[in-house]
C-alpha cells in the first residue's frame, strides 16, 4: 500500500472535491481518494506507487491544477 499527497490548486467547492476524487479513483491502482478543500491537499492511496502524469492528467481532466511541490 502506497500513499502520496498532492497540491491541487482551483478547488473552491464540494464539487470540485467530488470531480477530483471521481477522477483520481479512476487511475489504475488508486485504493482510496481524501480531499482537504481548505488546503488542497489530496491523499492518494494505493497499491502500488502511481506515475504523477497519470495523476496529473487526472486532476487536469477534472478541471483542475496538479501544483508542483
């Protein structure tokens, strides 16, 4: 089990948290999804280390920003 967290920056609203927790869950891989609206922080479980392009295309897909760290 691997876990990682991101900045996701655009985020304003539960909506935006649900598009990004549905499109992260999609990733291949993704066990579990956690979204902290306030800080934008996103906690990404899963069973094996994830490729940041394909977290990244998935943020982006649902309309948001990956921020690099």
């Amino acid at each position: 089990m691997t876990t990682s967290t991101y900045t996701v920056s655009g985020m304003s609203c539960e909506h935006c948290v649900a598009a990004v927790r549905a499109e992260l869950g999609k990733v291949e891989g993704v066990t579990g999804v956690e979204v902290d609206l306030d800080s934008g922080r996103v906690t990404v479980t899963s069973d094996r280390p994830l490729d940041r392009a394909a977290v990244a295309a998935a943020v982006d897909e649902a309309g948001y920003e990956l921020v690099d760290a």
